[in-house]
C-alpha cells in the first residue's frame, strides 16, 4: 500500500466515523483526527490512525451485536 493509498483509507474511514483528518505541520509531526466538537481524540502517523479507526469500528460492530 503506498502512502497516498493510506492516506485516502484513512480520510474515508475516519468520515465514515465522524471524524476530520487534520495534518500537524510543526512537531511532533504527523496527523489529527478531530470530532465534530473539535476534540483531538487520536493523534500521531497515519498507520496509527488506521488502528485506531479499526478498533473504533471494531468497539462499535461488537456493541450492536450484543444489542
């Protein structure tokens, strides 16, 4: 997968969710996601957001399903 393929899964991802993908331009050096109250609930590369937005989906399909 290259960058640029990461990248978009990550933005497509984190709208799914709810969340903005926002660039850190000064150090530490990386990404944002940001919610709809402009809370920072996750931050760092993007490999890691990509984990974060997998285990958010994760939480959330495994709470329906014990609905």
């Amino acid at each position: 997968m290259t960058f640029e393929d990461l990248r978009q899964q990550v933005i497509t991802n984190a709208e799914r969710s709810g969340y903005a993908v926002r660039r850190r331009n000064r150090a530490p050096y990386g990404f944002e996601l940001i919610n709809e109250h402009g809370d920072i609930p996750a931050s760092g590369t993007l490999a890691e957001l990509d984990s974060y937005l997998a285990a958010q989906q994760a939480k959330t399909g495994s709470d329906r399903q014990t609905r």
